[in-house]
C-alpha cells in the first residue's frame, strides 16, 4: 500500500521516543485522522476517569489517509485526547497546511505522553522525530511563536502552536496552524499546555507516492470539474462562510444574547464583512477558498466566530467581531466556546445570578474579558474552566448554559425550529457540535425524490416534523466520519450544505488510485468510527441523560421569525431519540451491544506489522 507513514509514540516525561509502520489492519477499520485518533486514544489512555491534565493523557496528531494528495480539500488533521473542557472524547479539527506537511515529514500519527519538565517543541522530518527546547517560545502569541519558528528554521516548515491561552490550561484553548486555521473544540491547547508542549512543528519538503498517479490524477480532475458546478461551492468561495448568517437570522434561528433571543441585526451579514476583506485564501488542495485575509492583519471571522462574537453578546459592529476573532486567533482560544461562556456569564449577570458588571453589548469589556480568560485573572479564571466551573456557581447556572456534554455549542444556529439539527448536537460524540452530523439540507424541506437520492429511502425532511431525524442524523454522521478520516474538508463532502458533493464513491476512486487500498463499505468505516467513539464516551460515564439539547431550546421559544413559537418538546424528543439509538443499533440507554462491544474490542486489539 502506498502514502503508508509511520506513528510516532513520544513521552515527553522520559525523552522516549519509539517509531513504528502505521498499521494495515487499522487503517482498513478506520482510515486515518479522526478513526484512527480515537482508535490510539482508546489503546493508550489508562483510565478514562483521570484527571484531563494528567500526564497519562495522551495528546494524538494524525493526518486523513489523503491529506497531502491533491484530492480536493484534503488538507484536514484532528487533535484527540481526553478533553478538559468536557471529561469526555476530545477531538478536534483543522486544515490548512499542517497536515500535509506532517505527513511528508513522514508520519501519520503522533502519540504524546507526560509531560516536560521545561517548555519544548517536537520536530519532525524525514521520518525522524525529536523534542527540542522551546524555552524562548514560551509567552508569545500564536502569530510571534510561528514566525519565530519561521525565523530559526526556514520558511518550509509548518507548525500547529498554542497561545498564552493554552499556556495557561485554559479548557477552552485550542492548536493553531497559520493565522486562523484552528484545532478548537475540546481544549487540545490547554493540554499541550499542561504537558509544556508549545508548538509541533514539521519540515515541509518531503513528498508522496501514489499507486495509479495518473489515474488519481484523472479523478482528481473529474472531481474538481463537478464541484465547481456546485452552487454552495461558488457562493462560499465569494463570501465565505458568512453567508450563512442571514438565512438563519431571516429563519429567526440566529443565537441571540445567550439564546434569550433568536434574531439580530442585518448588519452582521457577509456584504458587511467583505467590505473589510483582502481577498479570498485557501487550504492546501482547496477548490472552494472560503476563508478570507482581513484588513485588520488576520483572518475570518468565519461564520461561528461571527455570531460568537456578535449577536450571542450583543455586538452588531463587524469592525469589533473583527478584532475579538483576531484576538482569539492570537491568545489561541476557540471562539465558539469563548463566545458561549462569555454570553453564559453575562447572562448570569444580567439575571442577578452573579455578583459582576458584564452587560451585553459592551466591546470593551468583551476585549477585556478575552485577556482575562488567556491569563486567568479575575472572573476570567472561572470563566476559563468552561462548563467545569459549574460547582463554582450558584444554582440554576446550568439551565443558562447553551451546551451539550459540557461542550459550549458550536453552531450559531439556534436548534428549536429544525429539530434534527437539536438531535444532531444533543447526541455530538464530543459535546454540542454540529460538525459532527450537522444535516443542513433540512432547511430545504425536500422534495422526497431528492431525499430518497440522499438518504437511501423517503424520509420526512420537514424542519419542523420529529419523523425520521433518526435516519437522517446518523446518514450525515457516518459519512462525515469517513471525511473526516480522510482528511477532506466538510464543504466538499456530500450532504453539508448541498447534495451534489463528494459521496462514498468518489471516495472509493481516490483512495484505490490513491493508495491500492480496496474497501467495499465505506459506510461501515463510519460506524466503525461513530461506534468507537461511544464506547469510549460510555466508559467515561455518558448515557441516555446526556443526549438532550440545552435546556432553553425544551422549556422556552424561539422569539422571531418563522421561527417563533418553537421549542423542542421532550416527548417528541424521545422519540425521536429512541428512533436514532436503533438506527445506530444500540440500546436504549445509549450504550452499545456486546456483540457490537466484542467486536469493537477485536478492532482494538494492537497488531504492529
């Protein structure tokens, strides 16, 4: 099999470092990335009842089977451990140029233990790895770490670095690659912290050897000739992401003031926010370039970060939100669970709850409060935990807490109108997230030609209607799974936003030219993959009692629009739960059956070629 690297097992407590073939078998059950993150962490996590900053907690790098190819968008990377900010799977994503240049550095996955008694960083190249002194990166912001990276060692490196956030365990503080490619949920970068481990950085010069190169080049050509006649792709690559902004305000679905409200002000749409663009930028192998440089010296704001920083704390300005997803980009903080806190406590505030002056609306002090929470100080130390400060606060906090599993929610959808996007997050194998299984074509309402097309029968694609979300979740999640094990971005793989994207046949063609590897079921690598992760989430506690949307979307409405009036009742929701744990064979409590468990276990079970 060709682009086979190798894995990397590094403890940083010892200097340790042992280097090994990837193996076969694992990647025929999970492909790379994301699969085979969770696969390691499973394998080399002790208890998965530890403390998320203990020096056990293996802190995973892995590369998609196809990163580093010219297959369209395969740039992608995930970051997996034991998450701080939840104690449950964490797991994180990000594109950019990192990700290849890891793998022609030579490998496919690092595997991270202890922890360093002084500040380091870990270089790879050619196949080789080592742990460096990095005592004179540690303070500077993300931007300083990686152009001084640049400065030492040359310009064809790549490093994925953390901030003073992560510095500072901050649970909510993520990997950064560039100026805003961001490895965000889950708080990978406070574990990097915590093991003193400020930067991974790779030598950019290596190359791969495809199987069929000039049939992969063929397909590659194919495939880019048919996503360039997608309408999303076209739309995305002129305004980005945020242009998603006004069809959920117009629905009424916008996160609003920490959820109080659900529709906001026109100003925050993507015509305003191209007005302060530089131009459109891209991740390696990108066809749709939806990103784009700002005139205030960084990148985005993408669409989360947009009603993060805007509408969820009451700023309409979009120079501000410019400043604050910068500020974020630079301390190394997830804007998506920075924003939710911060809307949390302002919330608790305004309620009496909380004995602080935090008012919405104010840019001030949302400026403030970034630095507060990179550094600990003030309320900003309590606001650093996340949702692990709860036993800090007073009662009815969590009620206010627009989460899932501890995860702030990473969607700026507001969930009450389309209920399989509350299904969808409620039962996110690492939290509140919607990239895990978000089924962004509900907003259609299609046609049941077009659905029986997506979903392999005719379901109930109402928004509104609690009928087959079952179905329809678990559709997007395997297939997003297998994206994410190898390595392709979201905005190219089917069912994300548009129909006529990258399905499980398209993947097939790359990976045989590819690679020589010949799966039949990709569909069941992302079973595999979704299947893992809950054993894994079941060992650390999670159940039934843990799948359910935030409070405010069960017991209040939504406040505008076409969507006012809406909530998510909790008889229907159970059903429609009970309906997605069949769909996924498991019991009714969430957990898996043995003979799927026996099955998982032999998967496990480490063979080293």
């Amino acid at each position: 099999m060709h682009l086979q690297r190798k894995t990397a097992k590094i403890n940083l407590s010892t200097g340790e470092i042992e280097i090994y073939p990837t193996p076969l078998r694992d990647i025929e059950n999970f492909l790379g990335a994301r699969g085979m993150n969770v696969l390691e962490l499973v394998r080399n996590l002790p208890d998965p009842n530890i403390d998320p900053f203990d020096p056990r907690n293996p802190l995973i790098f892995g590369v998609g089977l196809l990163t580093g190819t010219s297959a369209p968008n395969a740039a992608r990377f995930n970051v997996t451990a034991l998450s701080p900010e939840t104690g449950i799977l964490g797991d994180s994503n990000a594109g950019g140029f990192f990700g290849p240049a890891m793998k022609y550095a030579g490998f496919d996955r690092l595997i991270i233990t202890g922890e360093s008694k002084e500040p380091c960083y870990i270089y790879l190249d050619d196949g080789k790895a080592e742990i460096r002194d990095a005592s004179h990166l540690w303070g500077m912001d993300t931007q300083a770490t990686q152009q001084t990276i640049w400065d030492d060692l040359g310009t064809n490196h790549e490093a994925a670095v953390i901030g003073p956030a992560g510095e500072n365990q901050v649970r909510m503080a993520c990997v950064i690659t560039r100026k805003k490619n961001s490895a965000s949920r889950g708080g990978m970068g406070g574990l990097m912290g915590a093991k003193r481990l400020k930067a991974v950085v790779a030598r950019n010069t290596g190359s791969l050897q495809l199987h069929k190169p000039q049939e992969f080049l063929q397909a590659v050509i194919g495939l880019k000739d048919y996503l360039n006649g997608s309408k999303v792709v076209q739309t995305l690559r002129k305004l980005g992401t945020p242009l998603l902004y006004m069809p959920s305000n117009t629905l009424g679905a916008i996160r609003t003031l920490n959820s109080n409200k659900t529709q906001f002000d026109d100003s925050l749409r993507a015509e305003e926010f191209h007005k302060f663009s530089k131009g459109a930028m891209a991740c390696a192998a990108c066809m749709v370039h939806c990103r784009h440089a700002n005139k205030q010296g960084g990148e985005g704001p993408e669409y989360s970060t947009l009603v993060m920083m805007g509408s969820n704390i009451g700023l309409s300005d979009p120079q501000q939100v410019i400043v604050l997803n910068n500020m974020c980009n630079e301390l190394g903080l997830d804007t998506s669970s920075t924003g939710t806190i911060m809307a949390w406590y302002m919330d608790m505030a305004q309620r009496g709850m909380i004995d602080e002056d935090l008012p919405f609306g104010d840019y001030g002090l949302a400026r403030n409060l970034l630095l507060k929470i990179a550094y600990r100080n003030g309320i900003g130390d309590s606001m650093a935990d996340s949702y692990q400060a709860l036993d800090r606060l007073p009662e009815g906090a969590d009620k206010l807490f627009i989460g899932v599993k501890g995860l702030p929610q990473s969607d700026p959808h507001d969930c009450r109108y389309i209920k399989s996007f509350a299904l969808g997050i409620a039962t996110s194998s690492r939290g509140a997230d919607h990239l895990r299984s978000r089924p962004t074509l509900e907003i259609f309402d299609l046609p049941d030609e077009l659905s029986e097309e997506i979903y392999g029968k005719r379901v109930n694609t109402s928004p509104t209607s609690y009928e087959d979300k079952g179905w329809i979740v678990s559709t997007h999640e395997d297939i997003y799974a297998v994206g994410d094990g190898l390595g392709i971005c979201r905005f190219v793989t089917h069912g994300f936003n548009s129909p006529h994207l990258l399905k499980y046949g398209h993947f097939r063609e790359l990976v045989e030219t590819a690679t020589g590897l010949q799966i039949e079921d990709y569909r069941q690598i992302g079973r595999n993959i979704r299947d893992l992760e809950r054993l894994f989430n079941t060992r650390c506690g999670v159940s039934r009692k843990d799948d359910y949307p935030p409070w405010k979307y069960m017991e209040e409405e939504a406040t505008a629009g076409i969507a006012k009036g809406h909530r998510i009742v909790r008889e229907n929701y159970d059903q429609m739960l009970d309906e997605y744990y069949e769909v996924r064979g498991w019991n009714g409590d969430g957990s898996l059956k043995p003979e799927r468990i026996r099955e998982l276990e032999e998967m496990i079970r480490e063979e080293r070629s």
